[in-house]
C-alpha cells in the first residue's frame, strides 16, 4: 500500500475568505495531518445577529491524534479569525511569524486561554520540521506585515502554497517578495501549487505601496481643512503612509478605533512602525485646529459599529466632523458593501464634506495578484500542477483557464470538502469529499446553518413576532380574555386587531377539552395556526407565534 499525498480545501473555494486548508501525507490507515489558515467571512443581512462565519472543523477533529499542528501564513481575519473558536477542539500546536503570533496571542487573551506553550513563533524565511512535512516560510508581499508563502517538503514532492500575495516592488514596510527562493523552489520542482485566485479577471500589476503613498501626499497637500482617513487597519504599509502624509504636511494624527489602536501596538511590538510620529489621543485631537489633524480610522467598510459610520452619524464622542472637512475612504470595496458605503459616502456629500476614493483619485493598491503578477509566479515555480483557491467559483474556473495558457500539465479545479490526491497518480485529481460546511457563531455560541435560533430570527425579521398567552380556570375555562401582544406587524388599528384575534382565539378553545391535559399540545399547535392564520388576512405577515396555556 502506498504513501498517498494529499489536499482539502475545508473553507476558501468557492468563496473569499474563510480559509481553512488540510495537508495529509502517509499510507491510508495511517495519515498525518497539518491545517494551513483557519479564517472567518463576516455575515451580511441575511443572518440577522451573526457576525461571523468559519468553516466547519468536524472532518479534521476526528482526526486531531494525527493533526500536527496549525501553521499560518499570514494575519488576516480571513485566515486567522477562527482560530480562538476552533482551537479548544483540536488543542495542538500553533506555528506562526512574530506579528501574527502577536495578534493571535490577544484572541486567545480575550477568551482567558493562555496558548503560550502550544504557540511556537517562527522567523522570517525560516523551516520548521513537521515529519513528514518540512514547511519554509517564504516571505512574499501583501496587504499585511509578514505574508508567507509555504513550501510543503514531503517524501515524495514540493508543494508551494502561496497564500494571499502580490508583487509588490517597493512595499514600504517589511520585505520583498523572495523572488530568488521562489526560483529556486521551481528549479527543485513543484509537484502542485495552491494559488491565490481573487483578481484573475484583474489585468496588469496589482500596484506597488509607494505609488500610493505618492498620490496621498498630493491629496493631502491641496486640503485646508480636517481630513480623516479610513482604511483597513491591517494594512500597516498604509497606516505608515497617512502617518508619513501627516508629517510632511505639517499635521497631528490620531488613531479612531480599537483594532486601529491594536494593530499599531502589535506593530511596533515587532519592531515596525518605530520612525512615525507619536498619535495624538482623540480625546486631546479636539483641541487641535481643524487644519492640523489627520484622524486614520477604523470602519471602511461602512460597518455599523465602525468609527466611520459614528462619525458621519455624530455619534462619536471624540471625532467631529462639518461642512469642507475630508474624508478620504483608502481601500477597495468589498463586494457585497456598495449599498451601505455609497450611502455613507452620499450622507458625508449632502454634509459639504468631499468624499475621495479610488473612484476618484489612486489611493489605494489590491494585496492580491493581478494577472502580470500571477504570470510572474508561474515562471518562477513552474509547477507540475496548479489549485486555485481564494476565489468564488469564477474565479477558480478563469484561473483553471489562465493557468492552461502558462502550460501548466494539470490545472485541477476544487470546492470545499474535494479531497484531491496530489500522489501516487500521474495527475492530482479529487477522488472523495470530506464533510464540509458552515458554523455560524450566534453570540458566543456555535450553531449550524439550519440552527433554530437562525430560522426563529429570520422569520422574526421578515414576519414579526405574536404572543398570547390563556389562564385556564380549575374547572377549564378561560379566565378573562386572552392577553396578546406583538412587535414587528404592520397594524395601525391595534385594538380591533386585538378584539379580532381574541374572537378567533376564544372559537379555537372551545373545540378543546380544557380539562384534558394530553390535549395541550394539539392546542397550543391549533392556537398559533389560528393566530397565524388571522395575521396573514390582516397583515399579509405569518408571525412566528407564541402560546403560554397559565393554569390559574
């Protein structure tokens, strides 16, 4: 029986974000196992009062006596925001760079677990032994401090995982992409290299930093008045420049928002960031002359609880904001959040605020590859195959094309839970599917898809909410009137919708033997189809109903 190498995507293909990636080396009776990344995606409307999102663990935790541990390419939220969630389950080792161990350090701090002696720090460009596997850390270039790409050394061939990545030529903090290991690792062979698929469609080069920061000083130097800068906090290249742009134009700056205030420290905590100009706290900022001030913010994305949209709601009690100031939104949009941002900018517009974006002026750069990037990527490694992932399905299809036109033998198309197997075999191809899906985190508490709190909250939010509740006499009857309540209907005539539904109510009960106690059940099942029943003629909304039986 031979040794078998292989790859699960259990988050990320399909989809941007929520990565979450499984390496397996050995005979079938006896695999070892690595997770690469372990991310969220963040929820939209649909699933009222959830946040996050991150694939389901279960196929890798019944596994975890064989999993050798979690090793992260970079610290974005899309490839490290789970890790807090689904650590307790797998409690193994953590292989990480300084900045990401770092920010990985204070997820666990806010869940009161202390990962010091599972979290093994690795330097930059360095290998870590993991037998079967000897993984090297390859710094590339992103929108993040320390972006690794990973070789996966196995007894039977390479695999470069590039992680999220650009060509980035002067990216401003940090180091370059390590183009001359990179052609090394092609010329040792690459057996399959997982990509990065997210700006395929893109032509060109992604962009470069410096180009930025270029464009952003010109910005700055032409405004009077107070300007505010909002960008992902992660992007610490970034957060350099508006510092850098503050202090060429003769200006204070001030940090807006706690992951702001939590990336600068990590940042400086390794060893970056240590040339800036001090922040000025946003509580002393107000005394400083419009003129004078530079806010960088949190909130880009027009997230409700963001510093931006209390900003531009006057609702923050530090940043100010009135009729000629700046704002100046220096990242992309995100697919999904045009409608709310174009409204934050249309608000800031009506104020006789001037709003910038990349629509308007070049301030801001992808950290993903473009198609010239990507062709750069291709002649260094020259892999034997090619998995795209870090994309929705058209994506990966247009990366499967484009990785044909560089020659690649065996371009192999995946979707979460694929189980390819990259050997023994002349060509990687899915041969099973593990178990794979979704954990919706209601609260603190992880829940399935279909979870009933979720389907109670959707129909809430779609149909309101009734409640009614019966006190039954000793002798089974009803003692006064039934008491209703409601949130959520469109009635405007609440007393004879009331009068109405206790008519309904009282004709329902009088079928039923209020004595009999076994029929409770079949009762309170006809009350809330009566209910219902009555609302949807009324309102044209089902309710989800609630009957309390009170035996008084």
């Amino acid at each position: 029986m031979k040794d078998e190498l292989l790859f699960c995507p259990l988050g990320g293909s399909g989809e941007i974000g929520m990565n979450m990636n499984l390496f397996a080396y050995g005979k079938p009776d006896n695999q070892k196992w690595i997770i690469v990344d372990l991310g969220v995606t963040f929820a939209d409307d649909t699933v009222p009062g959830v946040d996050i999102i991150y694939p389901d663990p279960g196929f890798i935790i019944d596994k975890k006596d064989d999993l050798l541990g979690i090793v992260l390419t970079h610290a974005h939220e899309d490839h490290i925001g789970a890790i807090a969630h689904v650590w307790p389950k797998l409690k193994c080792k953590i292989y990480a760079t300084p900045f990401t161990s770092v920010l990985i350090t204070e997820k666990f701090k806010e869940k009161k677990i202390d990962i010091t002696s599972y979290l093994k720090i690795v330097e930059l460009n360095s290998t870590i032994n993991l037998d079967p596997f000897k993984i090297e850390f390859v710094t590339l270039t992103h929108s993040i401090l320390e972006p690794n790409g990973l070789k996966i050394q196995t007894p039977v061939g390479n695999i470069l995982h590039t992680g999220d990545w650009k060509c980035d030529p002067d990216p401003l903090i940090g180091g370059n992409i390590n183009s001359e290991r990179l052609k090394e690792i092609g010329n040792e062979g690459v057996l399959a290299m997982i990509c990065d698929s997210t700006n395929v469609f893109s032509a060109g080069r992604a962009g470069s930093e410096l180009d930025v920061r270029k464009n952003l000083l010109k910005v700055f130097q032409r405004l009077k008045k107070r300007i505010i800068v909002t960008s992902f906090a992660s992007n610490v290249a970034r957060m350099e420049t508006v510092f850098y742009c503050a202090e060429q134009t003769g200006r204070h700056i001030s940090l807006v928002g706690r992951s702001m205030h939590r990336i600068f420290k990590a940042a400086r905590q390794c060893g970056y960031l240590k040339n800036v100009i001090d922040p000025v706290d946003p509580r002393d900022a107000k005394n400083i002359s419009r003129e004078k001030i530079v806010y960088l913010c949190t909130g880009s994305q027009g997230e409700p609880m963001g510093a931006m949209n209390r900003i531009v709601k006057y609702t923050h009690p530090d940043v100010f904001i009135e009729r000629n100031d700046t704002v100046i939104f220096s990242s992309k949009i995100i697919p999904g959040n045009e409608k709310k941002l174009y409204k934050l900018h249309n608000n800031l517009v009506k104020e006789g605020i001037e709003v910038i974006s990349e629509d308007n002026e070049y301030i801001h750069v992808s950290g993903h590859p473009n198609r010239e990037d990507l062709r750069d990527m291709y002649n260094w490694v020259k892999p034997k195959a090619v998995i795209p992932v870090h994309g929705e399905h058209r994506h990966m299809m247009e990366h499967i094309e484009f990785a044909r036109e560089m020659q690649v033998k065996y371009p192999v198309q995946v979707e979460n839970g694929d189980i390819v197997k990259l050997y023994p075999g002349e060509k990687p191809e899915v041969y099973d599917k593990a178990p794979s899906g979704r954990v919706y985190l209601d609260g603190n508490v992880p829940v399935e898809e279909d979870s009933r709190s979720i389907k109670e909250r959707r129909n809430i939010s779609s149909n309101g909410f009734l409640e009614a509740t019966i006190m039954i006499t000793p002798k089974g009857n009803i003692h006064n009137k039934p008491l209703v309540t409601f949130r959520g209907l469109p009635v405007y005539e609440n007393d004879e919708f009331i009068y109405g539904l206790e008519e309904e109510i009282e004709r329902t009960v009088k079928t039923f033997s209020l004595n009999n106690t076994k029929q409770k059940d079949n009762l309170i099942e006809a009350l809330k189809i009566t209910c219902r029943k009555f609302s949807k003629e009324k309102t044209g909304k089902k309710p989800l109903t609630n009957i309390n039986l009170v035996r008084i």
